[in-house]
C-alpha cells in the first residue's frame, strides 16, 4: 500500500520506480534454464524463452517425441506394452514428470508419477 500511495501522490504515477518484486511465471523453468545455459534456440522457443509464430508448448512437443517413439516400437519384446500405451499417454500424463525431470526425479519417481 505504501507504494501505491506513494505512485497516486507522485507527479506522474505512470512513471514511478517501485521497488517491488514482481512474480512472473515460467514456461517449464528448470527447462528454461537449461535452454539459456546452453543457448538452444529450439529449447528457448519450446519454452518461451525465445520469439516465436506461437507460444511453445514443451509438454506437447515432448509428448510427440514419445507418442512417434510409441508408435515406431519394434523390440518384440516391448510391442505389447507400446501398444498398451497407445491412445492412453495424454499431455496431462507426461506434464508431471517432464517438469520433475531437470530436478532430478527419480526413475521409481517418475513411474510413480505417471502412475497417478
């Protein structure tokens, strides 16, 4: 309140410094940070971080990743498994875990969240 007192009070309230944080949500920001580290464009664009047609959306283009590894499975020993997982891995399944994963989160970890 004390800034906002002192902005109406000043000369021109559009052109008062204040001294408040501001919170601002990421895009994935563990990924975020890896994508500025290693100056990747297409990671920077996935999540924000980069100019774009549209805004990016990691969660979709990973899942694209697994749905195309999915369908292109051809161990035999892992076909049936794959196509149980067909038209049941949905973006709201992976979003847990592909945020989790530059956290460190655990393989039991990651299971036990997709499990969810």
């Amino acid at each position: 309140m004390i800034e906002l007192s002192a902005a109406m009070k000043s000369e021109n309230p559009e052109e008062y410094y204040s001294n408040l944080h501001i919170h601002v949500d990421g895009s994935c920001n563990g990924m975020q940070h890896y994508a500025a580290f290693g100056r990747d464009e297409n990671g920077g664009r996935q999540v924000n971080l980069a100019d774009s047609e549209r805004p990016g959306d990691v969660y979709t283009a990973i899942l694209k990743l697994v749905i195309k590894e999915i369908e292109n499975e051809s161990n035999p020993e892992h076909l049936e498994i794959a196509e149980s997982l067909k038209d049941n891995v949905s973006r709201k399944v992976i979003k847990q875990t592909v945020m989790t994963s530059v956290y460190g989160v655990t393989f039991i970890g990651a299971r036990a969240q997709i499990q969810r």
